[in-house]
C-alpha cells in the first residue's frame, strides 16, 4: 500500500472514529473501497446511517468557526439528517413489502434532500481543520487548480465569489468532473438539485445560515473568509489524489 493510499484510509478511517460499530453482512469488504472512505458513511449493525463523530473538538476551530455554532451544527442539523435518511429508507422497504407505492415520489425526494445533506456535511467536517494546520494546497492538488483555475489564488476567488452568491441556503463546492478530467467550482442551491451527475465534491462549504449566523449573522462574506483559514488541505489533496486514480 502506498504512502498516499495508508494517509487516505486514515482520513477515511478517522472520520468513521471511535463510533465504527459492529459490521452487518458485506460491510466490512466495502470498508477498503475507496469510495467507502471518501464519503464515510458509516452505518449500524441494522445498516441505519449513523452520525459520524466530528473528527476534532467543536472548540478545535475557534476562532474562525465558533464551538457553539459546531455543537448546534454537527448535533442538530446533520443528525436531523441522518434520522431523515433512515426514515425515508424505512418508508421505502415498507412501499416494497406492501406494494403501496403511492407516495414513493415523497420518499425518494426525502431521501436525496437528507442523504445528501448527510454526505456534504460529513465530507464538510473533514474539509476543516485548526488553523494552525491548514497549510496550502500541494502536489497533485496544486497543480490541478493551476492547471484548470490559472492559479491557486484564482480559484481562491472564485471559490469564495462563487459561495458567497449562492442564492438562499446551499453550498459552494470544488468538484471532481471525471468526463472531463478537470476541477469544477459549483453552486448547490438546494442541496438534492442541480448536481452534476458523476461529480466527486472535494471541498464543500455550508452557507446555510445556520452554518454562521451566530457569529457571523449575515456577513457571508466574513464567515467565508474564516472559513477559508481552516482548511484541511492534506483531506482535499487526499480526496483528489483517490477520484484520479
Ligand atoms: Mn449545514
């Protein structure tokens, strides 16, 4: 196994945490699949999705992401999501054991909206990192955004441009776009639409309101700025180094 391969796997595996339960069937081979790591979506013995644990204290980000903000954030707001994904799985299988399909529309659109906020917020954790350790973008990172941004500090302005302009809630998003072999900056508006079918999300930013409005109230722009000094570059580097193998 290669250095870049053993450092991803920790990422993958640090996310997962202390938490990793008890696998059901299939789950453990899964587990070295890359895509397993990327999106660690670690599940239960019931194969229920379960809240991964933040991979740092809610205070690890003061002072540019405020421990209260993490706290409501991760324990609220992204478990309202993991029980949403559940419950709309568990609205599935009961569609499929009775053969009443009438509302599977609802239940597959419940489904999108909280698996992927589930998702985003799970890779949004382990895009961030003390400030201290942010660093700066490097090998095989640094040399796609040059290659498809110009340079670093270009896709720094775009990425912030294109964030701070998501209209309403959403996120800002550095994607894999494997047809094309390049780096995308996206908008997600509401976060079950407008995807690019395929894409891998690198580096996911949340401009929900409930993701700085404590400390930030409607300075987007500042929370951004903030948000910025606490990127973990070595997971966006990981990630990338995983989606063009
Ligand atoms: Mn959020």
């Amino acid at each position: 196994m290669s250095k870049n391969r053993r450092d991803f796997m920790k990422v993958g595996a640090a996310a997962v945490g202390a938490s990793m339960l008890t696998p059901y069937a299939g789950f453990a081979e899964r587990m070295d699949r890359d895509e397993r790591a990327l999106f660690s979506m670690a599940v239960n013995d019931a194969g229920e999705y379960t809240l991964p644990p933040l991979p740092y204290a809610y205070e690890a980000l003061e002072p540019h992401i405020d421990a209260q903000t993490m706290r409501l954030h991760h324990d609220i707001h992204h478990n309202g999501y993991v029980k949403g994904l559940n419950a709309a799985l568990k609205d599935m299988e009961q569609a499929r054991g009775s053969g009443d399909y009438g509302l599977i529309d609802r239940f597959a659109q419940k489904a999108a909206f909280h698996g992927s906020g589930h998702i985003l917020h799970t890779i949004f954790w382990q895009n961030m990192i003390n400030a201290d350790k942010s660093g700066s973008p490097k090998g095989m990172l640094k040399r796609q955004l040059e290659t498809d941004f110009g340079s670093v500090d270009a896709f720094m302005a775009q990425y912030k441009n294109t964030s701070a302009k998501v209209e309403g809630s959403g996120w800002g998003i550095l994607a894999w776009e494997p047809l094309g072999r390049r780096l995308v900056v996206l908008q997600a508006e509401k976060h079950q639409n407008l995807t690019q079918w395929g894409v891998a999300p690198l580096l996911v930013v949340d401009v929900w309101e409930h993701a700085y409005y404590l400390k930030y109230q409607n300075r987007r722009g500042e929370y951004l700025d903030n948000f910025m000094q606490v990127v973990n570059w070595e997971d966006v580097g990981n990630r990338l180094e995983a989606v063009m193998k």
